[in-house]
C-alpha cells in the first residue's frame, strides 16, 4: 500500500479543508515546496496534491507551483483539480512532468473526455470518486450528482479505469478513522485499485485501511496535526 501525504494548495499556500468546505480553511504553510521536501525526508516517494482553487472553478491557479514542486524534490506526483480538458492534461504530463492525473468532475460531466484520457494515458489517470451521503460529488465537493459510488466505479471499470481514488467527504479533515468498510466494499466490487483518502487521524487508522485491500491511502492533516508520523508509517507501508 502507497502512501501518498496530501498538500491541498488554495491561494498557493498549502492548506487543508474540513468536511469539504472552503468556509473551513486551516493554511498549514505558505511554503509548499517546503513541505514537499519534509515529505520526501520522511522516506515519500509519492504525494498528492489538489489545486484547490481549479476544483472549485475550472481555471488551473496553482500549477507553478506544483511545477515547483516537481523540479525541486523529483517525487512521483498525483494531482487534481479541475482537470477538465485534454490540453490541461497534456500540460500536466508533458510540461510540468506528473505522474498521475485525477479526473473528478469532468468524470462524471464528460464521458467522451474521461474515455479519449484513459485512452491516451492509461494508469496515468486516476478516477477521483468523491462521496457525500453515498453518492458523488462534483464542483470541488459542492454539488451532488445523484450518481452511487460502486455504480460509478463500474462505468468507469468499463471505459478502461484502472485506478480510482474514493474519499468520504464527511470524515475529510475531521481526523475519525477512515471508511474501512465502504472502502473494502469498493475494493471487492470493483477489482480496481483502490486509493483510500479521508478520515485518516492514528497510525491505527493506516492499519486498519490497509486491511481493505486498498492499494494505497492519502493522508494529510493527520500528518501535519502530528497525528501520524509519516517516517514510521513508510517504513511499514
């Protein structure tokens, strides 16, 4: 199981939201280079990191400093926010150099893009399921879409996803444990691989997401609230 530790950037400052909310902002750094570099001392080989501000509008507002990022630390880096067209994905790939896009609102928005993506990158694209009561979220967690969680995954099993990234907006930031059980439903339904994201707050937590069957976990407040040591958790992962 990869463990990915989260940098959220809003405004370009590395933050973390509860439940979703952008009325709920704790800015952890002004400097996410910094924190980047932290991670990677720690033992990193991967992180996730979330434009903010694109997930909410569309606009891509931190990519300079996700391209920071990746020319000064050399980690493998997952990104989202807003990736909504073909052009920004190539962006991504070709001039910042990431390893892993995540495909959100214009998953559920767009099919004929989700399917030209997969097509194009394969396992380079991730299908990001946000959660709220059960079924997904768009809009940077604002809005429902009506859709169920485990249906969408299918749909998206079927045009050739092979990773996708569940979150439980309602234990997001909050620190409660993670959602073992409708992550290993998620698991055992699908046959994806599955990276578990949401309610991480003790090294307990890590463990017990693992058992799912997960192939990986983001963790992001729990590390910075110092909740969760992040060296001793890689060293274990």
């Amino acid at each position: 199981m990869i463990i990915y530790p989260a940098i959220d950037l809003l405004d370009g400052k590395c933050v973390r939201l509860s439940q979703g909310s952008y009325d709920k902002v704790t800015v952890y750094s002004d400097d996410p280079a910094e924190i980047a570099r932290g991670f990677k001392s720690a033992g990193a080989s991967w992180i996730h990191m979330v434009d903010l501000n694109a997930a909410r509008t569309g606009i891509p507002e931190n990519q300079h400093v996700i391209a920071r990022v990746a020319r000064e630390t050399g980690l493998s880096i997952q990104t989202g926010g807003g990736i909504r067209s073909l052009d920004t994905l190539k962006k991504w790939f070709d001039e910042i150099g990431v390893s892993r896009c995540v495909i959100g609102t214009s998953a559920i928005r767009d099919k004929a893009f989700t399917e030209k993506a997969i097509a194009m990158y394969g396992d380079r694209i991730a299908i990001g399921l946000d959660a709220k009561n059960g079924e997904i979220a768009v809009d940077g967690w604002t809005q429902g879409s009506g859709v169920r969680v485990v249906d969408f995954a299918l749909t998206c099993k079927s045009i050739g996803a092979q990773t996708i990234i569940y979150t439980d907006i309602a234990r997001d930031g909050m620190l409660t444990g993670p959602a073992v059980t409708s992550t290993r439903e998620l698991v055992e339904a699908t046959g994806l691989s599955v990276i578990a994201s949401g309610g991480i707050g003790s090294e307990e937590d890590v463990r017990a997401v693992k058992t799912t069957g997960c192939s990986g976990v983001i963790i992001g407040k729990a590390i910075y609230e110092g909740k969760v040591r992040l060296d001793v958790c890689l060293q274990s992962e």
